[in-house]
C-alpha cells in the first residue's frame, strides 16, 4: 500500500475517474463559464509521481483542454510544481466525519493570484462536491463550484 493511501485515506478514496460540470462566477455572482469534466485521479504504485490527475475539459462548442497535474507526498500533504501553479492538498482533520479536503494553489505566472479550494466526498464515495475561489491582490477573481460522480474506481492509466 502506497504511503498515500496510509497517511491520506480520504484522498485516497478520491481515485477513480470522475465525470461531472465545472460552473465559474465572477466576483459578482454572475456565471460567466460552464462545462463538462472528466477527471482521471492515480496513485500509481511505481513510477516518478505518487499521485497523477489527468483533467479533460469540454465546452458545449467542442472546444477541449486536457491538462495533467502531479505531485509529491511529503509532511502529511500532496505537493504541487509546474510551471504554472505550486501548492498543496490535505486532508481536514476537523472534520469528524472525514468527507473534507483542501487545495491550495499559487499561479507562478500571476503573481498574488491564487486558488483555495474545498472538496467533500459522500459517504457512498460516489459523488463529490468542490467550491474554488480564485483571489488576485487579496480581492475575489472567480468562484468555481464542481458537481461530480465517480464512473470508474481506479484506473490504471
């Protein structure tokens, strides 16, 4: 059993393939975004990274992205280093029931913007809920709410 699945159980529940809509708002409340997402979440057993995230995005347009996050396990948390954001995830320990995580992400290519997010997972581990908030100079850039399902339990690539 990998060290993440020890140390971050709840994290580690969150693998599999997840399928579900990514709605964006602006400071005001005003949605100025939406789309579908298919997230991939591994925690491979051998390799360089410890957790990978294959994201793909798709608009109702046809437009697509598909990006990839990795990231390190050191001092109880994930740790996130690309060339366009840095950060963390971990799990919240106040929380009793265990469904809480949290993400923290700087943007290395706009200095003072960042990312604070909050994921809960249902107990069924079927679903999971996401609230992001970008902030830029301290004040509110963007707010992201994501509705997920789980259609797959893990994935090996």
């Amino acid at each position: 059993m990998s060290t993440i699945k020890t140390a971050l159980p709840l994290l580690a529940l969150h693998e599999g393939i997840w399928e579900g809509t990514y709605r964006y708002y602006d400071a005001t409340g005003e949605k100025i975004d939406e789309h579908r997402s298919r997230l991939v979440l591994r925690l491979p057993a051998d390799g360089p990274w410890p957790y990978v995230q294959t994201s793909e995005y798709t608009w109702p347009s046809g437009k697509k992205e598909r990006r990839e996050f990795t990231a390190t396990f050191r001092d109880g948390r994930l740790w996130f280093d690309s060339e366009r954001i840095c950060g963390w995830a971990a799990e919240v320990s106040l929380d009793a029931q265990r469904r809480t995580a949290m993400l923290y992400w700087a943007r290395k290519d706009e200095p003072g913007t960042y990312l604070y997010e909050m994921s809960q997972l249902s107990d069924c581990h079927r679903y999971r809920t996401r609230i992001g908030q970008w902030l830029a100079g301290g004040e509110t850039r963007l707010r992201i709410l994501i509705d997920e399902r789980r259609i797959a339990q893990a994935s090996a690539g």
